[in-house]
C-alpha cells in the first residue's frame, strides 16, 4: 500500500538554525514523485520543494533542501536558518500517477526567537 | 493576478442544507482536484478532474459532488448525505505533467451548525 508517514507532530528550532523535518514513505512503483508544502496558519498550502524517484542529486530551493534517501524509502526536508515566518505546518506527499497525490498527517514546525 | 480562488473563506449552513464552495483558476491548467482537510490531520482526496467534463471520484467521494463545465471552474456541493462536512476544504490545479505538480487555493472553512 501507498503511504506516507511523517512522526514528528511538533518541531521547535530557534531562529537561525537549520531543521530537519522526517518523511517516509512506501510504494512499490519505481516511478513517483516527493512534495514538500509549508501550509501557513492562513491555510494555503504553499509548494516548497519536488524530488523525483530517477533524480540522481537531491533537490534544492532557496533555504529548502530535501535529503532523499531511496534505499530507506525517506524525503526529509531540510530548512536553513530558520526564520520566524517558517513557523507553519509542513506536508510531505508522494506522487505515483494517476493524479492521485497521497499526503502525510504534517508535522508543525514552531521557530523561537 | 494568476492562481486560483475560492470564495468565501468561511462558510456557515445549517445542517441538512446542500452548499456549493466555488473553485476558479487562471492558470490554464487542465487538472483539478478537491481536498478536505480535518484538523491535525492531512489533506484526502474527494474529487479530482482532468478535463472538462471529466470528473473521477477520490477516497472520500461519499456525500459530495462536482462538476467540470469549463475548465476555469470546478465546484464541489456538500450534500446533505455527508455525515460530517465541518471541515478546511481546499481545491488545487495542476498541468498534466509527468510529475503532478498542484497549486492550492486559500481553503473554504466550512462549518455546518
């Protein structure tokens, strides 16, 4: 069964410093895409980063890396220096076709000053 | 401006009333989809549409329904057969890509009294 899995409900890191946020995942296909989304507490959920499953370096956006380690099936996303505006609640989702993108339970991020 | 709107942002119904919670995009994008979304939790799939006059059902289809009669708009009616519809409801867009990526609109937050 298709499923994504993130386990840490909350996260707190103080400002400036880099984050790890966990994802992992199960699919049997060989072709499939990774998502991270920053859902803010206005409720739009904002694309952050994609990684595809034949993509041979890790993705890279801005602050946003995502750290893909197929072997263990995991997509976590790397924030550095964290800002207060990345307090917000972060999906991990997975793509393998057929228009259905499945999604984790999020995991909250909270960044102190 | 360019992305996709959906109005109101909060909506309230009394229970055993029908509602429809609009969904416009500029994007020119062929795929749309519907989510809900329970507190704590992540998004599920209710409806999804590739083409006008197209719609597959999602995982939790029961007590909902859409239609697709232009390809800018794609509207979700909560029946009164749904047993529970207090929720965040979000509607996204996408280009029939390779790797389904989806662009969100603000969420309606429906609440039935």
């Amino acid at each position: 069964a298709q499923k994504i899995t993130q386990t840490q409900p909350g996260m707190f890191v103080q400002e400036k410093e880099a984050v790890t946020l966990d994802c992992t995942y199960d699919t049997s296909d060989p072709s499939y895409g990774l998502f991270w989304y920053k859902q803010p507490s206005s409720g739009e959920m904002i694309f952050l980063i994609y990684q595809g499953s034949y993509d041979q370096q890790n993705a890279t956006e801005g602050r946003y890396s995502l750290n893909f380690q197929k072997a263990r099936k995991s997509a976590n996303l790397v924030i550095s220096a964290s800002q207060l505006g990345d307090s917000a609640m972060y999906f991990c989702a997975m793509y393998t076709g057929g228009f259905k993108t499945i999604f984790g339970a999020g995991t909250r991020l909270f960044v102190k000053a | 401006d360019g992305g996709i709107t959906q109005s109101p942002k909060y909506l309230f119904r009394k229970e055993g009333q029908n509602v429809t919670l609009s969904c416009e995009q500029n994007l020119n994008h062929d795929a749309m989809y519907w989510y809900r979304q329970d507190p704590g939790q992540g998004l599920r799939l209710i409806y999804y549409s590739q083409i006008v006059n197209d719609f597959q059902k999602g995982d939790i289809a029961e007590g909902y329904s859409v239609s697709r009669e232009k390809k800018e708009s794609f509207p979700l009616t909560v029946t009164s057969a749904q047993k529970n519809p207090t929720a965040f409801y979000l509607c996204a867009a996408g280009a029939l890509s390779s790797y389904n990526e989806q662009f969100f609109g603000p969420g309606t937050r429906l609440t039935v009294l």
